[in-house]
C-alpha cells in the first residue's frame, strides 16, 4: 500500500484554508442556490437515492476533496484491495471479502489456491445446509424439525449476522426463531436457553478462531446443556454447526467435518457477514434471498469501482466525513436509521467503523498528528427524536448525520410510513434551516447542522447488501486517506490480556500480580464480597 501523509498533500493544506472561508457558510443559503439538489444527489437505478445537498459545501470544497482522494490514490488502493495485493500489511492478509460476493469464475489464486473457486464450494454447502433446515429436511437427534437457530458468537461474528437477521424480518420463515449469545455475562446464554426446547434447537457456533474466550465458554455450556437435556452425548453431532477457519480446534471441540463451514484468513472477522458467517442469514431467508444480498453487495463493488467521484455515492460520503472530522473539528457521527428493523445498523456501524479507522499509527509507524475515524453512534428514528435529538438541534457540538430509509414500507401499515417518511424528512429539513427568530432564544434553533439522506426505493435483501457495501468502502476510502491500516485491530488485544491474568486472581489465586492501585484494590473488593457470597 502506499503512504501518503494526508496532511502533506497540496489538497489538504488547501482544504484548511477553505474551511476557514466556509465558516460563515449556512445550510440556509446554501439550500437556495439554484440547482443545489440536482447537482448534489446521486441516484441508482430503482434503488436509492443519496442527497448531500444538506451539507455545509459547495462546488469547490468537492473540488478540493477529490483532488485530496486522487493526491492519496484513493482508486489506485481500491484496484489493490479487488486485486488481491495484501493490504492488510500488519497480519499480511489480502482483503477479500468482495470477492465472495463476485459471481465472476475468473480465478483469484491467493496463497496457492483458487478463492473464487473454493469460496463458492463452501458458499453452496452453506445453501445446501440451510435449505435442508428450512424444509425440516435435516432434524434434531429426536426427529423433531428444528424451531430455534442459535449463534453463538461474539464481534464480527455476531453483529452482522444479527443486524441483517433483524434487518430481513419480513422475508424470514416465521417457524424459526433467532438467537444471538455473544456475552461472556452469563446472563445472555442463560436467558436464551429458558426459552428453548433442546430437542428442536440448532447451535451454530461461529468463530474464526475457535479460541475466542466469550465464545468458547458458551459453547461448551450449551454444549454439556444439550447432553443432559437430551440425555447422550451423540445429540452434538444433529444439533452443532460450526463456522471457522480453525478445523482441528473445531474437531477436537467434537463438532463434525460435515457440519463444519470454513472461512479464510483473507475475510476480516468485521467484513465476514458474506461468507459462511451468514448462516444465520441464510437459514433465516433462504439460499435465494441470501444470494440477492450478495448481488446488492456486488452491485455496489462495482459501482464503487467505476463511476467518477461526483457520481461515487461511497467516495462522497467518505470524503464529506474527511471534511467534517478534519476541517471542521467534528467528533461524531450519527446514524439514524427510520427503519425500525434497522435498529441492530448502529451497532453494526460502531464495530465495522470504529475498529477499522479508530487508529492513531500511520502506515509508516508513525504517529499521526490530526484526526482519523470518528465515533458512530445512533439509533432507530422517531425514537431517537424523543431523546438525543435534542442536542443535535440545540446543542454545541456539530454532529454530521446519516438519515436512512426506504420510499415503500415493510408492512401493511401504511399510514404509519407516512408519519415516518414525513418525521424522516422534517428533521433533516429542521436541522439545516433551524428557526432562527423564535419568541424566545430557548426556542430559537440555529440550523446548519449537516445531513446525508440515503433513500432506499424498498428494504430487501439486495438493498441491505447494497448498503453494508457503501458503508464498507466509505469506511476503506477514509483509512487510505488517514494512512491507517483499516483491516487490523491490534487495540482490542490488550484488554483481552490482561483479563487473563485477572481471572485466577478472582477465582481466588494468591500469587502476587503487579497492577495499578485502583485495579488492584477492585480486586480485592470482589475477592472480599464473593468469599463472604460463597460463605452465606
Ligand atoms: C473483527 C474482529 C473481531 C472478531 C471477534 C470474534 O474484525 O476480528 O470482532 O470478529 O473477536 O473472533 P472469532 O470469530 O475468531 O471468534
């Protein structure tokens, strides 16, 4: 991969300069230049539309970024990624994801082997499988058809799944029941197995690694649950399934070669919901809906491969977030779905965004010296309105929003989509114009608070697929601009150390461990009040 420092680019120290001049800028005006909506919205075909004409720009402050995205080699990094180059230098990893989501037979040879070719292999199993689930074809150890899937996984292999189970709802067979278990706070297992009937429920255990602590001690209890409910130790092999990279730790777990579905090192944990990851998904929607969720994925790859920046809706959003985070000293960003199935996307967003961009060493090792990713954050609209909107109009921070939705509804409730869409629509009209002359100042509202609408025609598994992409590539073309290793996440190792050293400490190990005071007094304090626990 290249290394540009941003800030050395003529673009940037021009950008600087611009910003001070568009200081004085208000979405108020800026909304009655002539034209302003036709220029700054992108369409594509029958599936969305993308306004950015609600943002505090004008023609030269895009000028200005796409001079920056060419000056960084934003498109030169994209055609390395899709080529297979191993841009994910600190694990020396290729980043494939997209070619999973590639019906191209063209072959990809990565380390030796064929992706395309055996990434479809493994994709069919995956089909085959849930099909055989969903038509009660493959049952539990008592020939009842299965009713509940449970995943348990945690990060990347929890979070998309369980975004895009809730976000597909409408198109899931209503016979199964969904569950995610991704905490190791005993609670999220224990819960879920009050309400299921060991006899009609499937484990997916999904893990890259199969050493992932969070997952593998729930495993195991669901696991040994399953034995005695079911009363012989056989009942593993109906009722597990694994997802992983690691066959020999899934073996030695006791989940069988037939039931197991790989993935590869070239498939990020965060950027895995297109490979077997899926399974969930698939067995939710079926193999053919799952497949449109992979050509929406697909359409956009390409869409972001060919068209120019003023038409490349990921490369505007990423360039309007470089805007706002660099040039205009913002800190978050919202995401605000008016999809109430959406609701699991924010949190979807916190780990794609944040663990990919949330770094502070360039690609030279080198400390940077200004911003990289922002905090994501958000919730599903009208409820956010009741809540945090408050801050966002009459607040003081500048907080860029994404306002997501869809033209036709998922549900026959058709007079509530109107209420939405028109709630949708006045908040992003309110946040850019305000009120600016009110009966008193508390009611006044300044405006100018900057929004993108990202309008789908209808939710659905193509469209879902679509919108992970856009967000994929938004968050690559932000990591290649910041000089930062967007596909590794080095910084969640350090607190998942530590809590092995600490957990003997609490079980009740004396040895002597060197901690900070505060640590080591909390220690103390559970070590004290679990004794006394223990001793009642
Ligand atoms: C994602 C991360 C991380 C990972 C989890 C689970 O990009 O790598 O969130 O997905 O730590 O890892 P396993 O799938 O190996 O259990």
């Amino acid at each position: 991969m290249y290394s540009i420092n941003p800030t050395k680019t003529k673009s940037w120290k021009a950008l600087i300069a611009h910003a001070e001049t568009s200081k004085g800028l208000h979405l108020r005006d800026l909304l009655k230049e002539k034209n302003r909506f036709e220029s700054m919205h992108i369409k594509v075909d029958d599936l969305l539309i993308f306004d950015f004409a609600k943002h505090r720009i004008d023609e030269t402050t895009l000028k200005l970024l796409e001079d920056l995205f060419d000056e960084c080699k934003v498109q030169e990094s994209l055609e390395k990624q899709f080529s297979g180059v191993p841009i994910n230098r600190t694990e020396n990893r290729s980043v494939l994801h997209t070619a999973l989501r590639d019906p191209s037979t063209d072959p990809l040879i990565i380390d030796g082997k064929d992706i395309r070719e055996i990434s479809k292999i493994e994709l069919h199993r995956m089909y085959d499988f849930a099909e055989s689930i969903r038509v009660g074809k493959i049952r539990g150890h008592t020939g009842k058809i299965f009713k509940n899937v449970v995943n348990i996984g945690i990060g990347g292999s929890d979070l998309g799944p369980h975004m895009a189970v809730e976000a597909l709802k409408p198109f899931s067979n209503r016979n199964l029941k969904f569950h995610f278990v991704s905490n190791v706070d005993g609670s999220d297992l224990h819960e879920c197995l009050l309400q299921i009937d060991p006899e009609e429920s499937l484990f997916i255990i999904a893990s890259k690694t199969f050493t992932t602590q969070e997952t593998m001690a729930n495993a195991q209890v669901a696991q040994s649950w399953l034995i005695q409910k079911l009363g012989v130790h056989d009942c593993i092999e109906k009722h597990f399934v694994a997802i992983s990279s690691n066959s020999k730790k899934v073996l030695q777990f006791g989940i069988k070669k037939e039931n197991t579905f790989g993935f590869w090192d070239w498939v990020g944990g965060r950027y895995s919901l297109w490979s077997t990851i899926g399974m969930s998904l698939c067995i939710s929607i079926g193999s053919d809906n799952y497949q449109k969720f992979l050509n929406g994925a697909h359409f956009i790859d390409n869409h972001v491969k060919e068209k120019p920046f003023r038409e490349n809706i990921a490369k505007i959003m990423a360039a309007l977030g470089i805007w706002y985070r660099n040039f205009m000293n913002a800190t978050t960003h919202a995401v605000l779905p008016y999809d109430q199935n959406l609701n699991r996307f924010p949190a979807y967003l916190q780990q794609a965004d944040m663990e990919s961009n949330g770094k502070s060493t360039d690609r030279n090792g080198v400390v940077v010296n200004y911003s990289t990713g922002p905090i994501i954050w958000g919730e599903p609209g009208t409820n956010g309105q009741h809540a945090f909107y408050q801050l966002i109009h009459q607040g003081t921070e500048l907080i860029p929003a994404d306002f997501i939705a869809s033209v036709a509804p998922q549900h026959p409730l058709y007079a509530h989509h109107s209420k939405l869409l028109s709630n949708y629509l006045a908040q992003t009209e309110a946040l850019a114009v305000g009120k600016p002359i009110a009966t008193s100042p508390h009611k006044e509202f300044q405006g100018n608070q900057p929004t993108s609408t990202l309008l789908f025609d209808r939710m659905n598994p193509f469209s879902l697929g679509a919108l992970i992409a856009l967000y994929e590539h938004k968050i690559f073309f932000q990591g290649v601009v910041w000089n930062i290793y967007s596909f590794d996440q080095w910084g969640v190792e350090l607190g998942k150390d530590m809590a092995k050293t600490i957990l003997p400490e609490i079980e009740g190990d004396d040895s002597e461990h060197i901690h900070d005071s505060s640590t080591k007094g909390l220690i103390n304090h559970i070590r004290v009040l679990s004794n006394k626990t223990d001793n009642n």
